[in-house]
C-alpha cells in the first residue's frame, strides 16, 4: 500500500490535520462535553482559529454560563466527524463571539 491508497482521510487532505480550538466542559473524569450553541440557522459548535480567541471567547461567555469551559485544540478532521454525527454546524468566531465563517460538515447535506 502506497501513501495514496491510505483509507486514513487526514493522510489524504493537509486541511484536516488543520487544528482549530473549541470549547469544552467536563463531565466525569475522563469525558468532556463541547460547546454547542443555537442560533436561527440551528445547532452549531463555534470553532476558533487559535487559542488567543478562544480564551478570548470564554471569559465573555463565561459571564453568562454556570459551567467552567476549557479551551480544546482539534484536528479540523475529527470536528467534522463530531458535527456530522451529531447533526450540527461548525461556525468560526472570532474572540468576541462575531461568526467568521459557518459551513456544513462533509459528509452532512
């Protein structure tokens, strides 16, 4: 088997092993909870290019929320897999909560 012929997708696309932040609560010791917020285009995950806006993003809605939110870095690859299982958007902000960028997972019509 040559490098091409990889069943692995992150191998075969460079944007996968692409890393974005998210937010995530935990929930028991070894299981984490994302972030996941609606809006009038529905559920989505806000997604942030680097952890600066992430942290940025979190002390704002930490204002707001009851739980304690940790910023997560995750390959592009494995948020799609999430978002597409569970039925949700992926929507870039920017460290003051304004969307960057929103798009449907691959995978997802």
């Amino acid at each position: 088997m040559n490098s091409t012929d990889s069943s692995d997708d992150r191998r075969e696309d460079p944007q996968a092993r692409r890393w974005l932040w998210v937010l995530t609560v935990p929930l028991t010791v070894n299981r984490d909870s994302m972030l996941v917020l609606e809006d009038e285009s529905g559920d989505y995950v806000p997604v942030f290019e680097d952890r600066e806006n992430a942290e940025s993003f979190r002390a704002l809605f930490a204002e707001k929320a009851a739980d304690d939110y940790n910023c997560q870095a995750m390959h592009l690859f494995d948020l799609q897999k999430f978002a597409c299982e569970k039925g949700f958007l992926l929507t870039t902000l920017d460290g003051q909560g304004q969307i960057l960028e929103r798009w449907r997972p691959i995978g997802r019509n």
